[in-house]
C-alpha cells in the first residue's frame, strides 16, 4: 500500500492500494483508520480513449479537498464528503 501523509482536519494520512479494489484508507489523529470504496476514484481515472485508467501518480488533501494526480496529467478532486460512509474503520 502505498502512502501520502498529509495533516488537516484530523486526517495524517491516506492510502491507496491498487491492488485492492474500492480500498482507500484514511488514518485519523485519534487512531482510527477508515477503509472507505474508491469506486469513485476508479471511475474518475478512466481515461476517454479505450476505457483505459490512467494511474493515480499522487494523492493530497487539503481544506476538506481529496486531490488525485493521473498518470495522464489530468487532476480528479473529491469532497470529504464525496467519499462515502466508511465501509470498515479500525483502531480505538
């Protein structure tokens, strides 16, 4: 899995494992790690030729903004809120 940290609103750090589908990971400051569905984040990666996806070269957050940078030099962004309800959380 690899990692971007990052420090704003409670989240330290967030991580997207490409190898799992729907699996990005958000690790708070009390502890707790949110497992949340990247069906969101898949489907912004497509690129319009082929149907192909493009790889998400670097992630970042900031103000409550979830920022991915493509492979394809193209930028998708996301709403904290726009993620979804978590689908596991772990931690205290």
């Amino acid at each position: 899995m690899d990692r971007w940290n990052c420090d704003h609103g409670g989240i330290t750090a967030l991580a997207l494992d490409a190898g799992v589908k729907n699996s990005l990971a958000i690790g708070f400051a009390d502890g707790t790690v949110q497992i949340r569905d990247r069906t969101r984040l898949d489907s912004a990666r497509r690129e319009s030729q082929a149907g192909r996806r493009s790889a998400v070269l670097a992630l970042s957050f900031d103000q409550g903004l979830l920022t991915a940078v493509l492979a394809d030099h193209s930028a998708a962004a996301w709403r904290a809120a726009e993620l979804g309800a978590p689908t596991k959380t772990y931690g205290p």
